[in-house]
C-alpha cells in the first residue's frame, strides 16, 4: 500500500529537474548582493529558495549513492556518448553535492550565525574570516562550473533528442510538453 503513495523514482526525477533548472538559473544570474538592496524580504526569498535548492541536491546525491544513475544512456548511443552521457550526469550530481557542502562550510567559517531560509542554522560559525573568504571564492566557481556542466548536459540530451532522434527529452519532460517534442 505504501508504495501506492510514494512516486517513482522517474517521476521524482522529473520533479527535481523542473525544480533544479529554474533554481540554477535564479543562482547563476542573482547573487545574495543583488538582492540586498531590496530589504530583508527579497533576502528572505532568496534564502528560501536556496534551502530548496540545497534540500533537493541533498535528496538527489542521497539517491545517486544508494542506486546509482536511474538513467541509462539508451541503445542509439555509441561507446563514446555512453561515457558522455555517464560522465555528466555523475559530475552534476556530485557537483550539487559539492555546492551544499561548500554552502555549509560557508556557514562553518562565517563570524556569525547564518541560517538557511531565516531558520534553519547551517552551522556553528567559528569566525575564520580568510578560510570564509577563500571558500566564498571556490563557491562562486564551483556553482559556475555547475552552470556549466547543466548547459553541456542539456544541449547533449537536445543532441541526441534532434540528432539521434531517440526521444531524450521526452524521457525526463513532464507529458504537458510531450506534443511539443
């Protein structure tokens, strides 16, 4: 009965994409400075979305290391592509696992208390203002290069969707868009 009432791994997938890609978007093009001037409120917001964005890297990194890649690479690929498409995937996954963990250590090594969406304490600050600065740094480039990843990852899948013509996009588009693919 239980399993009823829990979605399948595919549709969770689907979920965290659509999640995952307008988060990443609001990250690489809004950064915690740009939303300071609006007041507390837009920091708020911001904040929330980043425990979001966090929470669903967490859940997927907790999948992946439990039961591995749920996509397979699909029999039109070639021996290449196969390690592509194996590649990327894994890279994101173990990138947004880095962006949540460098997120705390940003936390750790603050000088005062930070707290994900406003009440959630991300970790006890232990005033290390260079360490703070230094990890500030590796965190910017870090979910840059995440950016980075996600756009080659998407245009692979828009390869081999147009290309190859094997459906990629279908597989992880919610069915709303299917007629458009």
């Amino acid at each position: 009965m239980f399993d009823r009432l829990v979605p399948r791994r595919r549709t969770l997938l689907k979920l965290g994409h659509v999640l995952m890609l307008p988060l990443l978007i609001w990250f690489i093009l809004v950064t915690p400075d740009d939303v300071v001037p609006f007041g507390p409120a837009a920091f708020q917001f911001h904040s929330v979305l980043a425990l979001i964005f966090v929470t669903v890297s967490l859940i997927w990194m907790a999948d992946y290391a439990r039961r591995g890649l749920a996509g397979r690479p699909g029999p039109k690929l070639g021996p290449r592509g196969r390690i592509v498409h194996r590649v990327l995937n894994t890279a994101i996954v173990w990138g947004l696992w880095g962006v949540a963990i460098t997120g705390f250590l940003l936390g750790l090594t603050s000088s005062k208390l930070l707290k994900a969406g406003g009440f959630l304490p991300i970790a006890p600050p232990m005033g290390w203002p260079r360490a703070n600065e230094i990890i500030g740094q590796f965190h910017i480039y870090e979910f840059y290069l995440l950016g980075g990843l996600v756009t080659a990852h998407a245009g692979f899948h828009i390869w081999r969707h147009l290309w190859l013509r094997d459906n990629a996009l279908r597989i992880m588009a919610p069915k709303i868009l299917h007629r458009y693919l």
